[in-house]
C-alpha cells in the first residue's frame, strides 16, 4: 500500500452519522470506499456495509486504514461465484457504481437503509505519483480512475477539435475556455501535449496568471478533463436512476457533490423523484462543510451534500 499520502479526509461524516441514524443491522452502501472514512464510521457503528470501488489501489489502501477487528469479503464481480453470505458483515465490490442494480440482484445483496456517493477522485489518487490528475507533479496526462478505460487525458487533448475543447473546458466553469481551446489545438501541432507540466504551463501563459495564488490557474482545465475521461457525469445520471428501488422504506440516500454541475443533476434528480411522490429532500439546500472541516481541508470548499428519503 502506497501510505506516503495521508489518508483522504472524509467529508460530512458527523452529518452521515447524524442523518442515518446508524445502528446495528442497518444496511449502508458506501458507493465511493476511497480511503474507507465512511465505510469506517459505519462499521463502528455496527451497520452491515456494502462498499463499491473502481480503483483496486483504493481498496487495498482502504483496508489498510480501516481497523483490523473489520475484515472484508472482497468480491470481483466478474470472477466471483457462488452467493454472499446472507449474515455478512461488510462486503467490497470491484465495481463502477453504475452497477448497482444489477450488483444486488446477481449476488442478492438486501434492500438498502441508506447510501452515500462521495463523487470524484480521493486526495491519494489526486496526489498519487504516475496517475496524471496533478498540475503539482510531472508525469504524463492519464486521468483515468479505472485503468479499463480507453481514453486519457492526453488523448483528449489530441483528437477533439476546437468547439469540442472548448465545450469540454466549460464543463469546470473554465472562463478561458475558448482562448485555451484555441492555443491547444496551435500548440499540438507544434509538438503533442501529453504532460501535466506541459498543460499546466499552457494554462498559465494563457491566463497570464501565477502560482501560488489562492486556487492554481489550472484548476478547472484539469477537472474538466478528469470529468470527461472519467465520465463522471454519465455515470452519476446513470447511478440516481437506479437507486430508487433499491431503498428501503425511508431509506436514505446522499450524495456529496465537488462541483455546481454535479450538485445540478443531484438536485433535479430529487426534484423529479419528489414530484413522483417517490423521495423528498431532507434539505431544499445543499449541506455545506462546517468551518471546522474548512479549517482541516481545503479540497472540501466545494463540497456540497444533498440528502433524500424514500417515502414508504
Ligand atoms: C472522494 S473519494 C471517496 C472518499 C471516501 N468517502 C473516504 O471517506 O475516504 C471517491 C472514490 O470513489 C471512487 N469512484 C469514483 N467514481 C466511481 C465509480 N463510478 N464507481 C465506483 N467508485 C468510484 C474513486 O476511485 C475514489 O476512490
């Protein structure tokens, strides 16, 4: 296990704990292991845990940092056989969430008291050396969360034309979206961008702006590419749908969202479910971080928690 990278600060765990009430035999899926802090917290708590992951880095980093009296069944969909014990635990899967449905019924997995998506990379990922997501390191412009994805980051930046680039960089709320889009399709024909370093100083010389400031000018470049490689909005589109069904009678389910985007589908997502009298919205506006959490990490300013209930 990579452990030179401190462990990923979980945001809202207090608002978990509080708002689902967790207690023995409570069924909670953590969509999003990462380093494990809500599965944890659910754990102590005595539910019985179901945690999702991509990235089979994290699960093994995750293990690591959760406490040993908690051992894991980790299943491999695609190789496991055989059915879950009905009396586990807590169960990994190496999965996307967009699985989900199909998740429960191939290993009937029980009916869920509630559930938590914490969306986008973790700290280790971002930081971690050779994965491509940081304008603080050098290394080549991956991105990709599963390494089954065929498209990186500098594929991106190669094929899609002008309009595209542009359109990709508005997705983060990019300012320059068209200015930068411009300069990358002159600059590739100069010589590839395939570098976080390379990019990272495109930006700047188009922004004529320097770092360190408050937020790195390459901020929002990066993300958008890390949405598009990774799907990230696809996905989530693809994962409320299913959810629904899955919950119990007030079932409970929380998603914690980094960008306006995100937070957007999330919230016309619960919109619609209430209108079909099917969830309602605990909270009409979305949690934010408490100054405590703003004080401990920064990565959490964005951070936005939505949270809805099944209506039985
Ligand atoms: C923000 S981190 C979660 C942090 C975690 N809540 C904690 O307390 O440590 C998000 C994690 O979700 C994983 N992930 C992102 N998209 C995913 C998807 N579509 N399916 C499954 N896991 C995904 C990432 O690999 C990453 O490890």
């Amino acid at each position: 296990m990579n452990s030179s990278i401190a462990r990923h600060f979980s945001a809202f765990k207090n608002e978990l704990s509080g708002h689902y009430g967790f207690k023995p035999s409570f069924v909670f899926f953590d969509l999003t292991l990462g380093d494990g802090g809500h599965t944890e917290e659910a754990l102590l708590a005595g539910c019985r845990v179901v945690s999702l992951e991509i990235d089979p880095e994290a699960i093994e980093r995750a293990i690591g940092f959760i406490s040993p009296q908690f051992t894991p069944l980790v299943i491999d969909p695609e190789t496991f056989i055989g059915s879950v014990p009905q009396d586990f635990s807590w169960i990994i899967i190496r999965s996307n969430f967009i699985h989900l449905s199909s998740l429960v019924q191939k290993l009937s997995l029980p009916q869920i008291d509630g559930l938590i998506a914490d969306l986008g990379p973790s700290q280790f990922q971002v930081l971690s050396p050779g994965r491509g997501f940081s304008f603080l390191l050098d290394e080549p412009l991956d991105m990709r969360l599963d390494k089954n994805l065929g498209v990186t980051a500098a594929d991106l930046l190669a094929v899609l034309n002008e309009g595209e680039l542009a359109d990709l960089l508005a997705l983060a709320d990019e300012p320059f979206a068209k200015p930068l889009a411009r300069v990358i399709v002159k600059q590739r024909q100069l010589s590839p961008i395939t570098t976080t370093q390379q990019l990272s100083a495109l930006v700047s010389r188009v922004k004529k702006a320097r770092f360190p400031g408050r937020i790195h000018p390459a901020t929002q470049v990066f993300m958008a590419l890390r949405m598009v490689v990774n799907l990230e909005r696809e996905n989530i589109r693809l994962l409320l749908s299913q959810i629904p069904p899955l919950l119990s009678p007030n079932g409970l389910l929380g998603v914690i969202s980094f960008h306006s985007g995100e937070d957007k589908l999330v919230k016309d997502f619960i919109t619609e479910m209430e209108a079909k009298k099917i969830l309602y919205a605990i909270n009409k506006k979305p949690i934010e971080p408490s100054t405590k959490e703003l004080s401990i990490s920064q990565r959490t300013r964005s951070a936005k928690l939505r949270l809805a209930k099944k209506i039985t």
